[in-house]
C-alpha cells in the first residue's frame, strides 16, 4: 500500500496533463480584455489537452464573459479552468454502491484487451474488501489464457474466492455457477470479467446476451452494473470505445485508468461531458489501492494544475 497520501498522488499522477495545459497556454496570457484571437488559441490550447471541444468551448465562452482588471494571469485562468471542469464532473462522479437485494450484486467488467481491465476488477474488489463487502470473482474472459491466469493469481492475493475454468471453457456457464455459489455463500458482490473483443462487436454482443440471459433465469435484475474500464493514455480514442460499448454493452458505469501515465488526463473530462455516465473511480498506479473514487473538485485541482503552482510558490 502507497504511504503517500491519495491527494498527493492525484497532482502526481495529472502533473503531465497539468503540466501540458501550461505550455499549450505559454504566451496567451497578460490581457485585461480578451480579443477573439486570443481566445480563439485558448480553446485551440484547451482542445490539445485533450478536454475535448464542448469543454474547452465553455470555458472560451466563460472567458469572454469577464474582464479582468490586471490582466488575465496564468493562475487566474487555471482557476476558471479548474471551476468548469469541477462542475462537468461533479453530477458523473458516483461511487459504487452494492446495494441489490437479493444479494449478490452481478458487476460485469468489461474494455478492450489492453485497457487493464483484469487488473482493475481486482483493484475494484479490494476497494469493496475495504468497505466490508464480500466479493467473488468469475474468470468469463475465456478466449485468453492469460487472463485467466492472472485473475486468478490476484484472486489469490487479495483472498476472494473465483470461478474459473480452462481456456475456451463457456462464460454463460462460469457466470451461472458463480451467481448460483454466490447466492447461497452469501457473497455480495460478484464480479465478472468478460472478453475485450471490440474488434468483433457482434461476436462481444452474442456473448454479453447469452450471458444476461443466463443471469435472469437466477436473477432478473442482473447484471446490475455494466462497468467499462478505459485506459487514459488512449486519448481521444478512450471515446470511441464509450460510443461502442454503450450500443453493444449497454454500459452503466466507467472506471478510468492510467491517469498518472499520461499527458491526456484531459479524457476524463471529455467522457463526462460528452457522455455523462457515472464514473466511479479513477486509477493512479499499478498498486492494489491505486483506484479510488474521486473528488471532483480535488481532480479538477489537479488537472488545471493549481496545486502544483501552490507548490513551486511554496519553494
């Protein structure tokens, strides 16, 4: 476990966004009135941040409804920045709530291979352990060895109980005993990684169904949430998996990771604003207690990079 506080780690893991912004930004600054020119290589400076255009046209439109007495400083703008970002996160920003009834909450987990999916369901079940919750795991990716293998080595780790069969073995059915086991353990939360097949969306929809149906001949309500994890270092590209996984998953929920591996944290702000699912936690590192709900005032802080200017002032 990190002895560095979560607040610390979250200007770590942004200081590239952060850091990205102030150079894009580098020689805008300085004007108490801002021309259209000017504002103009603003939004141009905020959209290569990877914000994304609705949320860099705000804060444009934002800037052109001020004056500024002194001139527009860095500080000040980072301040705006950092006020509409929070505001954009602020309704997304849910934590998970294991609140079925009859138990166990089915979560089916799923994102492109690569996205480090299979590591953040174990992350997402310690972070359940930690609020007192039983989890169960299923190893539903069947088509990777891989996977399977290393779901069940963090299984180990953090001491939950999975299901897991060989590679090729039928997900539906792994998913069917895992609910069936859970149920009469008395397991809160059973958590299901599923196959990251974009590349067949039809083969990845064909799956997802015979999976729900399964589910509602044991519980109709299941699967309860439908979690998309996402790998910030993709950028722009983090969108499109949304727009796919939404019309082929119908995705509930997002969890984001590698935010601290990247100078595109801007993504995070242009999922919410564009799509506006929950997010429901955000990972910073590779340790089992670098995923975690966040502060959407504290990320958007961080992003904007005011805390790490507080700190070279400090210096």
């Amino acid at each position: 476990m990190s002895s560095r506080p979560w607040t610390e780690r979250l200007v770590g893991g942004f200081r590239r966004t952060s850091d990205k912004l102030g150079e894009n930004l580098g020689g805008l600054l300085g004007k108490a009135a801002l021309d259209a020119e000017t504002l103009d290589a603003i939004e141009e400076a905020l959209i290569a941040t990877d914000l994304g255009p609705a949320t860099a046209g705000r804060i444009r439109h934002r800037l052109a409804g001020e004056r500024f007495a002194l001139g527009l400083t860095e500080l000040r703008l980072r301040e705006i920045v950092a006020e509409e970002i929070e505001a954009i996160l602020a309704p997304v920003a849910v934590p998970l709530e294991i609140d079925a009834f009859p138990r166990p909450q089915v979560l089916l987990v799923i994102g492109v291979n690569g996205s480090g999916k299979t590591t953040t369901i174990a992350k997402v079940a310690h972070l359940l352990q930690e609020q007192d919750y039983s989890v169960m795991l299923v190893a539903g990716d069947t088509f990777r060895a891989a996977a399977i293998g290393q779901l069940k080595v963090w299984a180990e780790r953090i001491d939950v109980p999975i299901i897991a069969g060989s590679e090729g073995s039928d997900a539906a059915g792994l998913v069917f005993e895992g609910v069936k086991q859970g149920t009469a353990t008395g397991i809160d939360a059973l958590i299901v990684d599923t196959a990251g097949r974009l590349q067949n969306k039809a083969g990845l929809m064909d799956e997802l169904a015979k999976i729900r149906r399964v589910l509602g001949r044991l519980n109709p309500a299941a699967p309860h949430n439908v979690i998309l994890v996402l790998d910030a270092t993709t950028g722009q590209n983090a969108l499109n998996q949304i727009e796919v996984f939404k019309e082929t998953a119908n995705v509930t929920g997002l969890v984001m990771t590698k935010l601290d591996g990247t100078a595109r944290g801007g993504v995070l702000v242009a999922a919410a604003e564009r799509f506006g699912l929950p997010i429901h936690a955000i990972g910073l590192g590779e340790g089992i207690d670098d995923l975690r709900p966040f502060d959407p005032r504290e990320v958007a802080r961080a992003i904007a990079g005011i805390e790490a200017i507080a700190v070279e002032r400090r210096r």
